[in-house]
C-alpha cells in the first residue's frame, strides 16, 4: 500500500543548514534508502567525511563544491554528482543552495564518518 509522506522530517545541521528527510531512518524508519532536501545558506561547509553509502546529489538552486582526493567539483543547478562509498569527500555551499540528496544505504550519523577538527 502506498504511503503518502505530507511532512518530513526536519534535521538542523551546525552552520544553518536544513535536512528536510522525506525518506529514511528519521522520515520513515527506511534503512536502505533515504531522500532529503537541503538548503544550506552562503558559506556553509562540512567537515570531510569517508561515509560507508553511495550519495546521489542533484542541485535545484545555486552551487555545491564537492571535493574529493582527486577534484573540485562545481555542481550547479540542474546538475548532479554521485560520491561513492569509502571515497573521501567534503561539501560546501559559498553562495548558498537547495538541493536533494539520495544516500544508498540510508543515510545515518554513525555511517557518515566525518573527520574531526
């Protein structure tokens, strides 16, 4: 039976950015799969992290820089990028963007595997 998701679940993040998780372990209780849209405001970065799921990541507005060992990507509205499980890699919004993000298996705090600062 279908379910209808009227509401996500809203997640704060350090830096003002907004996980609206529509589908996951907060949303939904779904471990194999998670869908969020994010707004994360001018300057907002994230520490790097070697997380143990595949992310898919398509941009709606703005930019996200995603670094990775081998690049600097540049990933503007109507644009997409896969980081795969085990790739080290760290995201960051200079302007500010919204965007929705896919992680394989669920994304979850104890799978993410950021580095400390």
């Amino acid at each position: 039976m279908p379910t209808l998701i009227s509401t996500p679940a809203l997640i704060p993040v350090p830096g003002g950015k907004l996980i609206a998780e529509f589908v996951g372990r907060v949303a939904s209780g779904d471990t194999g799969v998670s869908i969020a849209q994010m707004s994360a405001p001018a300057g907002w970065h994230e520490p790097a992290q070697t997380p143990l799921f595949d992310e898919f990541t398509v941009v709606l507005e703005g930019a996200v820089l995603v670094e990775t060992a081998e690049d600097v990507f540049t990933v503007t509205a109507g644009q997409a990028i896969i980081t795969r499980a085990g790739e080290r890699s760290s995201y960051s919004c200079p302007g500010g963007a919204r965007y929705l993000a896919v992680c394989l298996p669920a994304f979850g705090p104890d799978l993410v595997q950021r580095e400390e600062h």
